[in-house]
C-alpha cells in the first residue's frame, strides 16, 4: 500500500489511444530468413528419409494387413498423450511446428536409427554366444535414448528462445519419444501381435493377439518411452535456465544417464522374468517402482507448471513499478483461471479482436517475464547477446502497449483510469481525477495508459546475478 497519496485535481481526462497496426503485429522474438529455412529443410529431408525407411521396412516384414492394423491401433493412443504435453505448456505455448518436428523426429529418424543398431547388435551377440535378450537390457537404452533426445537437443542448440524452462523440456522430449513409441507399437501390434498369430492360426488370433498387446504395451506400459526421455528433457530445461556454466554443461548428460538407467531397469524387468521363471519379478518392478515413479514425475510436472506461471507474478511488478503495467493486469497473469478470465473480458469490451488481443497480450507479457528473469540469472553472456535481450525487451514493451490499446478503456463499467508506476489515477463520475493506492490483493483490470507520460517510461533496471564459471 502506497504512503501520502497525491492531493485530488481536476484536471482534463486524457483519451484514451486509438489502436494502431501495431495491436496486429506478432509477438517479437521469432523471427524468420533463409538462414534459418536451410537447416530446417535438411531436418525434414532427414525426417522424410526415416519415414520412407520405416514404412518400407514394415511393409516389407509384417505385410500391409498387418501395417496397417498396427498403425491403426498404434495412432488411438496419441492424440489423449499429446494433448497432455500440450496442456502442461499452456502458459507459454511452442509453436506448433516445433511440436511437430520433435513427434516426426521421435518417430522417423530415433526409431529407424534404433532398429539399425538393436538389429546389428542382435547379430554380434549371436555370433559371439551372448543371448539376444541382454540388446534389450545393454544396447536399446543407449541407443534409443541417444536418438530420441537428439532431436530435441538439435533443437536447444540452433532455437534455444524456444526453451523457457524444465517444461519445455519435458514437452519436446515427451513428444519425441511418443513417436517412437508409436512406431515401436506398430511393429509389435502389427508384427508380433496380428501377423504372427495369423500366420500360425489365422486372422482371428491375429486380432485377439492385437488385443492383448494393445492392454499390455499402450494401457499399462503406454507412458514408459515419454517417463525415460523426459528425464533428458528435464536436464536440457535446467541448463536452458541456468547461468552457471557446470550446470549448463552437466545437467543434459545427467538427464540422459537417467532416462538410459531407467529404460534398462524396466527393460531388465522382462528378462529377469523370462530368465528365471518367477514372472512376479516383472509385477513386483512394475507397481513397485515404474508406476510410483511415473506419478511422481506427473506430480512435479504439474506443480513446476503452476511454478513457472507464475513467473510472471514474481518478475513483472519491476516494470509495474516503472509504469508499464498496473498490478492488477500483473496479478490477472498468475493462473490460467485468470487469464481466462481477462480473455472472456476483453472479448466482452471489444469483441473479437479484443480477445485476440488479450492473448497476445498475455504471450507477450510471459515472454517478457522470461526473458527478464534470464537477465538475472545472467543467461545473456557476450555484450551482444545483452544487447539482443535489450532489444527484444524494448520490441515486446511496444507490442503490449499495442496489445492494450484494443481493449483498454473500452469497458462502459470501468471508469477512465492510469497507473503512473504508483498509484490509479482514476477519473471519478464528478469529473475530478483523484489518486487511489493500489490494494493488497488486485480486484479489476484496470487498463494502463502510457500516454500520461511525456515520453514513455524506461524500461527498469535489472540487477543480473555474477557471472559464474
């Protein structure tokens, strides 16, 4: 609460601004060019060269029926896992052609590198006496792990704007290993599960095999290729967010070592069943570890996601401070119940367009919290990575000032108000302006209008950790 507020006047109430092109321009920071178009189309030449492959080959070894009853049962699965990726990174949302290439990545290029190892090491350890059953437990996770996150990891290096945190790690990572595992099902649904069973006793114990797969590897097994990698996933985020240079440069391996560890554990599971005839072992591993640990990691998903929106809430009340944003638009970005409801309000004021407005608004805003909160930790080393983040933090200020102008003052109920980095300056219906200190707990939106200003505020200061090695 604000001490001495200033004496009331009667001044004139300024209009508020017209909205200009500059309500309609994309949020800053993603930018395109044809240097950055090339290595994309090398990716999908790569990605599209996987997939050709993968079909080929189990079109060739399972037959189409059997393709095609595979990826049939395979696909159902999908969307309810994706869309959960989706739902945990709600509040800065990728673009979804990010989401696209991790999935084709996972499911292209990860599995048709995998089968080429697993089958070569298949072949060695048979010529040298080792049972085939230890590729599942020595090889497979090293090799399917490695592929699985190097997509992502292509990503980190050459887009790493795009990583905001630990949940974007999981998102990306997540989603390249549902691919593969998509893939992998195809191949066991269709080929040990329909193609197999027809061949030694006809279409009907082909589909009931189908049916038993399908419980075993998609209903109670569905989540263990997205739990491994997204320990890789978790890693990547960390360093992304970090400043120190031993955390950046440790924290991926550590994940991967992690998702390799835990692939062999559930891998070792089955083998140890098989080899010793106690199939408890499997049930035992499975309920006893696998499935406690799979809600543990959704636990701390969820609570890193309501963390993390609330980012916003921790950082921006420095540019609030500065007159860019009044607290309550502040406070309105700290759950997805609120942002909702300022989208819905922003629809009511000023339609369509205001609600378009307020989303971008709301994506802006969360980028900028991002991205001041890197200043702090350092993340911008070189003198022009800092001065690319200035930049970006004055490009993404004017766009939300655009933003604001579409549904700001636009509320018949609200009277005219401005914040001036301290208090609402608030037009009252006897046509005086008085000062109200701003509440402990922001109740209305109230809009902001930078035009009180002779010139706009500068941006706040920031204080960056010390550089660290």
């Amino acid at each position: 609460m604000a001490d001495d507020p200033a004496p009331e006047t009667t001044e004139a109430v300024p209009p508020y601004p017209e909205v200009t092109e500059a309500a309609k321009a994309p949020v800053p920071g993603r930018t395109a060019g044809w240097r950055r178009w090339l290595p994309v189309a090398l990716v999908i030449a790569l990605i599209a060269a996987g997939a050709v492959f993968m079909l080929v080959f189990l079109g060739y070894n399972i037959g189409i029926t059997g393709l095609a009853i595979g990826l049939t049962a395979a696909i159902l699965p999908v969307p309810l896992l994706a869309s959960s990726f989706v739902w945990l990174d709600r509040y800065e949302p990728e673009p979804a052609k990010y989401l696209v290439y991790c999935f084709a990545w996972g499911a292209a290029v990860a599995t048709a590198v995998s089968l080429g190892v697993n089958s070569g090491a298949a072949w060695l350890f048979e010529q040298v006496g080792l049972p085939d059953a230890l590729v599942a437990v020595l090889v497979a996770p090293l090799i399917e792990e490695s592929t699985k996150v190097l997509g992502p990891l292509l990503l980190f290096w050459r887009r790493r704007g795009e990583w905001s945190g630990i949940t974007d790690g999981i998102v990306y990572c997540g989603l390249s290993a549902l691919g593969f595992a998509m893939v992998e099902n195809v191949l066991y649904l269709g080929g040990h599960g329909y193609a197999q069973g027809a061949a030694d006793y006809g279409p009907a114990t082909g589909l009931q095999n189908v049916f038993l797969i399908f419980i075993v590897r998609i209903l109670f097994t569905g989540f263990a290729h997205p739990l491994f990698t997204s320990m890789a996933g978790i890693g990547l985020g960390i360093a992304a967010r970090s400043g120190d240079r031993t955390v950046r440069r440790l924290a991926p391996v550590a994940g991967l070592l992690l998702a390799m560890i835990l692939h062999g554990i559930f891998n070792l599971l089955p083998t140890l069943a098989g080899a010793t005839g106690e199939t408890m072992i499997m049930l035992y591993g499975y309920l006893g570890f696998m499935v406690p640990f799979f809600f543990l990691v959704v636990g701390f998903a969820i609570a890193l996601r309501s963390w993390e929106g609330r980012l916003a809430e921790r950082v921006l009340y420095d540019y609030a401070a500065a007159g860019w944003f009044a607290p309550s638009e502040v406070a309105a970005l700290g759950t997805l119940g609120r942002r909702h409801a300022a989208r819905e309000w922003a629809t009511r004021v000023a339609g369509p367009m205001g609600r378009r407005a307020m989303r971008d608004f709301q994506f802006a805003a969360t980028r900028l919290a991002l991205l001041r909160d890197g200043l702090r930790r350092g993340l911008p080393r070189t003198p022009y990575e800092l001065n690319h983040a200035t930049e970006e933090e004055r490009e993404l200020l004017t766009a939300i000032t655009g933003y604001r102008s579409v549904f700001a003052g636009r509320d018949p109920q609200t009277p005219p108000s401005w914040w001036d980095g301290r208090y609402y300056r608030i037009a009252f219906p006897d046509g005086v302006v008085r000062t109200v200190a701003p509440p402990l707990e922001p109740v209305m939106p109230v809009p902001v209008r930078l035009g009180y200003y002779a010139s706009p505020p500068p941006p706040p200061m920031f204080a960056p950790m010390p550089p660290q090695r």
